[in-house]
C-alpha cells in the first residue's frame, strides 16, 4: 500500500470500526498525522502567535478517522478494539484519583502524606496507574506493530493491499 493509497483508504473509512486494516495502512496515516502536525503547529507559531487553533483544527477532524484505524489495525492481529482505550481508561482513573485524593486531605501542597505517615498508602496506589497507563501505551504499541494475521480471523479477510511487501 503507497502512502496516498492509506491516507485516502483511512480518510474513506473514517467511521468504519469493523473489518481489518494492514500495518502500511495504519502506519503510514500515522505518519500522515505526524507531518500534518509539525504543518500546523510550525503554522500557528507562525500565524498565530503561539495559540494553536490550526492544531485544534486537525486533532478534532482527524481524532475519528485515527481511532477508527486504530480499532481496525487490532482486528488485524484478531484482538478487540477496546484495547485502543486501555491507556486512556488508565490515565482517567489516576487523574479522577488524584483529584478525591487532593479534595480528601485538603491539606497545603507541603502537607500532602506520604510513605512514611499513616495516608500514604492512598499516594501509594495513585503512583502505579501512571506505570499502568505507561506500560499499557507500550503494549499498545506492540500490538498496532504486529504482523497481522495472513488468514481471515474473526473480525474478517485478511487486507488486501495488493502491494505484497510491507503488509500485515
């Protein structure tokens, strides 16, 4: 798959969260996303002084079709899409965490327990959601990475890209 072939082929599928999307396909959107990116960004620094609703702009038009491949490049390796929303999930828990925990001890930033008092076992659970979303990213990571299955699985045929190589 070429690269205009899969950011059009993402772009066209942009609600599509059934079926299954090929490594080049997912990859080379990615990569898309990272160019336009450094574009919009170098833009508002430019045009805008720093404010970034070009930025803005692109993470609103671009957050669906991203999350769509996503979901169907873990198709690819016959796992559920919902593992896109792992280290999100992760991250929510530890921020919603945070903040009872804050309202809870109302106490000066300089007061917060720690290990050594008697509430520091709260912080002590709050710390490892951080190492879950971050260990979860990471898998994440390895698994949109994967060769996807050659045969049909259960989420559907195999990808046709017709391009041989660097699919999967």
């Amino acid at each position: 798959m070429t690269f205009g072939r899969a950011l059009r082929t993402c772009l066209r599928k942009f609600i599509r969260f059934g079926g299954r999307a090929s490594r080049a396909e997912y990859w080379f959107f990615v990569l898309a996303l990272v160019i336009a990116t450094w574009v919009t960004g170098a833009l508002d620094y430019i045009l805008f002084d720093g404010r970034h609703p070009l930025g803005v702009f692109l993470v609103v038009v671009t957050i669906l079709p991203m999350t769509s491949a996503g979901w169907r490049r873990l198709h690819d390796v016959n796992r559920r899409g919902w593992w896109l929303l792992l280290p999100g999930i992760a991250s929510l828990i530890f921020l919603v965490g945070a903040f009872a925990v804050r309202g809870l001890t109302a106490q000066p930033m300089a007061e917060i327990p720690t290990f050594g008092n008697s509430e520091g076992w709260i912080y002590t659970i709050m710390l490892g959601f951080p190492a879950v979303s971050l260990v979860s990213t990471i898998w994440l990571v390895v698994l949109l990475a994967r060769k996807g299955d050659p045969h049909d699985n259960r989420f559907g045929p195999a990808p046709q890209d017709g391009q041989g190589g660097w699919n999967g």
